[in-house]
C-alpha cells in the first residue's frame, strides 16, 4: 500500500513537470508565431517635461515653503499669461520643437534600420520652425551601410528641417560622413573626430595550405570578380585592383564631405588622421565646442525637446536569454567581490 502511494505521488511529480514544460514550450512558439509579423514600436519622450519636473522636484527640496510658494505662484502666473496670448491670438500657441535622436553605430550600421524609422516618424509631423539633433557615436564601419546612414540624415536637410549633430565621444571615419552632414556639429572636448580615409585588411593563409598539401580552387567569371582572396594565392594585379578601389572609394568619401562643408581644406583633414574636438574645431571639421547635455539642455529652456526612439520588440526568447544573462553576470560580480574580500 504505501509502494502504491510512493509511486503516485511520483507519477503526480513526473505529470506535473511534464505539462510545465509543454506549458514553457506553448508560449515560446506561441510568442515566435505572434512576433513574426510584428514590427518595433516608437517612443516619444517629452525631456522639457522631464527637467521641468526635475526642476520643480529640486526646488521643493532646497527652497524655504515661503520661497517655493513663491515660485509656485509665479510658474501659474507664466501659464495664465500664455493663456491669454492664446485666446487673444485665438490660436494655441506652439513652441518649436527639437526632436533628439541617437545613433550608436557598429561597423556594419546595422543601426540604420532604426535611423530610417525615427527620421520618418520625424518628417511625418515637422513643422517649420522645428529641429532636429542627432547624438552620433561611431568609429565607423562598412561604406555603403555608413553611406545609407548618411543618406537618412540628408532627407532632413532635403527637407530644410536644421539638422544639428552632437559627437560626445567619437565619429571618426563613417561617423564623421553622417555629422558632416548636419547644418551645425558639435563637439566635445576631447571627441574623437575625422579619420577621413578608407581602410581594408584580409589575412592569406595560402603558404598554411601549401604546407599541409591541401589544395584550393576559386573559380571567377571577370578578371577582377575577385581580387584578393583569404586562401588563394593572391596576385600583384589583384592588389594593384584592391589598392585602386580603396584610392576611389577615398575620392568619393572626399567628394562627398565636400558637398556638405565646402570650407573644409581637405588636403590638410582627409589623410586618414583623427582629432580631438579641440583641434578638430581649428580645422573646420566641427562648429563648437559642446556636450550634447549643455545643447539640450539650452534648448528645453525655450522650446519642446522630445526624444524620438524605435526599437524592435524583443522576442520572448531573447527576454529569456537576457534575463539569464543578467543573472549571471550578477553572480558572477558577486564571487568576484567575495573572492576579492578574501584575498
């Protein structure tokens, strides 16, 4: 009798898990299948109410009540004033806006998909009047998804929206070919920028194979299909080929900036070498020297700051995944931490 009771129990335990895993695995395809055809989402965050209430929530913490009732009183007496104008005006009155962007991008600019859904979102409801600035922070990366990020920024200016561009750490290279493009760049002081130049590197393992007998074939239809190769044996005209793309692709990169800041000498900025905001404002790469906080920050002063996000919904699974890494990485700090403790 009690075997029997044993085993029930079990076979309740073994049930139990079984249907909890069919549960995990129902909402994991169930959120894949429903996720398949959902895009990102866009957010809008209004920074001028942000740091009016940061403003607000500071002032009731270190002013006197006698002083803090007084500002109270004169933030109504502000709103009632412009009231009035509206109704004399018999028309709301809308401040300019800035839409504040951010661009952190990898070497492919895989980041442009985002790009291309935030500047539309943008030229969908600017108005006269309104701006735009983009934080962009790239070392640079492949030509023709900086190129496409470029072309994205262009469609504001086509637009005669102002287009400002803020560089707190670094737009060098493809970075620099999306803040050329701007009506106005900002730098920070010690910002990486330039590095006008083009750049490739393939490693050969050719005499690897050759030593170890194995052979390799590629096959081309067009004398220059290839011109270098990773296992192939490469040719003085096949890097002659390369070399001459590399100085056209250059050309274009020059040509391109020109268009854009047409004061720059660019046989002094377009060697390849990079530069410090400060130097970098001597030269003509960059207008002034600003954090992108102080540019804001200025601006919510006398206009709406909104930032425009889109971001893909994240899939159940990567949720999953993030949360486990997360977990990790937590315990992993804290062996760390111990371990130093007692060492």
């Amino acid at each position: 009798m009690e075997f029997l009771y044993e085993y029930g129990l079990f076979f309740a335990k073994a049930i139990t898990i079984v249907i909890s895993i069919i549960a995990v695995i129902l909402v994991v395809l169930a959120s894949a299948i429903k996720q398949k055809g959902e895009k990102g989402e866009l957010l809008l965050i209004n920074l001028s109410e942000d740091l009016k209430n940061l403003k607000h929530d500071l002032k009731e913490e270190l002013l006197t009540k006698k002083q803090f009732k007084a500002y109270e009183k004169q933030l109504k007496a502000d709103e009632k004033a412009k009231e009035k104008a509206e109704k004399e005006q018999d028309e709301e009155i809308l401040d300019p806006r800035v839409f504040v962007v951010d661009f952190k991008g990898s070497i492919d600019a895989s980041e442009v998909a985002s790009l291309r859904e935030e500047i539309s979102a943008i030229l969908a409801i600017a108005e006269k009047g309104d701006e735009v600035i983009v934080n962009v922070e790239s070392g640079g990366g492949m030509v023709h998804g900086y190129g496409l990020a470029s072309s994205q920024l262009d469609r504001l200016r086509q637009a005669d929206i102002h287009l400002t561009i803020c560089v707190d750490k670094v737009a060098a290279s493809g970075g620099y070919m999306m803040a050329c493009v701007a009506n106005k760049v900002y730098a920070a002081p010690f910002a990486i920028v330039g590095s006008i130049g083009v750049v490739a590197q393939i490693p050969n393992f050719n005499k690897l194979l050759k030593k170890h007998d194995i052979d390799y074939e590629q096959h081309t239809a067009g004398d220059f299909k290839r011109t270098l190769t990773l296992f192939g044996e490469n040719t003085d005209e096949g890097r002659a080929k390369f070399q001459t793309e590399l100085e056209e692709t250059h050309v274009l990169f020059k040509q391109f900036i020109a268009k854009y800041r047409p004061e720059l000498d660019l046989e002094k900025v377009a060697t390849g070498e990079h530069w410090y905001g400060q130097q970098a404002i001597e030269l003509g790469l960059v207008d002034a020297i600003s954090t992108s906080d102080d540019v804001v920050m200025k601006l919510a002063k006398e206009r709406t700051v909104i930032k425009v996000r889109y971001q893909l919904k994240k899939k159940f699974a990567d949720k999953i995944a993030h949360g486990a890494s997360l977990s990790f990485n937590a315990i992993f700090n804290k062996l760390a931490e111990k371990n130093q403790r007692l060492n």
